[in-house]
C-alpha cells in the first residue's frame, strides 16, 4: 500500500506524513519509504519525525538513500531492516537511467 499527498507548499506535509508513517510503526510496521520532490528535505523529514513522536521515545531513524553505493541491491541496505528510506524522485529517475534499479 502507499499513500500520496499532493498539498501546496507549507500545508505541513512533511508532519502528516510522518503522523502516517509512526502510527504505523506503533502498529508494529517496522519500515517505510518516503519519497520526495527534493533531496534536502532529508533533514525536514527527520525532524517531522521527532516532533511527532511521543515524549521520551526513541524517533525512527531515517536512512537517507544518497549515502548508499547506488549499485547496491536494496535488499542489503539497513532501512529494509526497521526505519524509513528517504528517497527523492529524482534519484529514483536517475537510478532508472543507469539501469541501477
């Protein structure tokens, strides 16, 4: 399943989005993906998720695709583990160039 969230810009996306994605890993889902428009809204994304989370609770960490060999298989990356792939469009556009997908 996936959601998509098309607001305007300073609607709050960012924190709906990680509403989303921490109620579902008090459900006990333990990884997401987020994708995004632009690469530096990495470190916005990491904090939506502190904010959200509840007091004295550890955040979910945010694993930031950029920082991997992009010839990796995602399969071996941490994120698949427990945590949230941070991904821009176009990364995923790049890596499809390259044939790296």
């Amino acid at each position: 399943r996936g959601f998509l969230m098309g607001d305007g810009p300073g609607v709050g996306k960012g924190r709906q989005i990680a509403g989303i994605i921490l109620e579902n890993a008090m459900r006990g889902r333990r990884k997401a993906v987020w994708v995004s428009t632009s690469a530096d809204l990495w470190v916005d994304a990491q904090r939506d998720l502190t904010d959200v989370a509840p007091t004295g609770s550890a955040p979910l960490t945010v694993f930031d695709l950029r920082s991997y060999n992009p010839h990796a298989r995602l399969s071996t990356l941490p994120a698949l583990e427990a945590g949230v792939l941070f991904v821009s469009y176009a990364l995923l556009v790049r890596e499809a160039a390259e044939g790296t997908t």
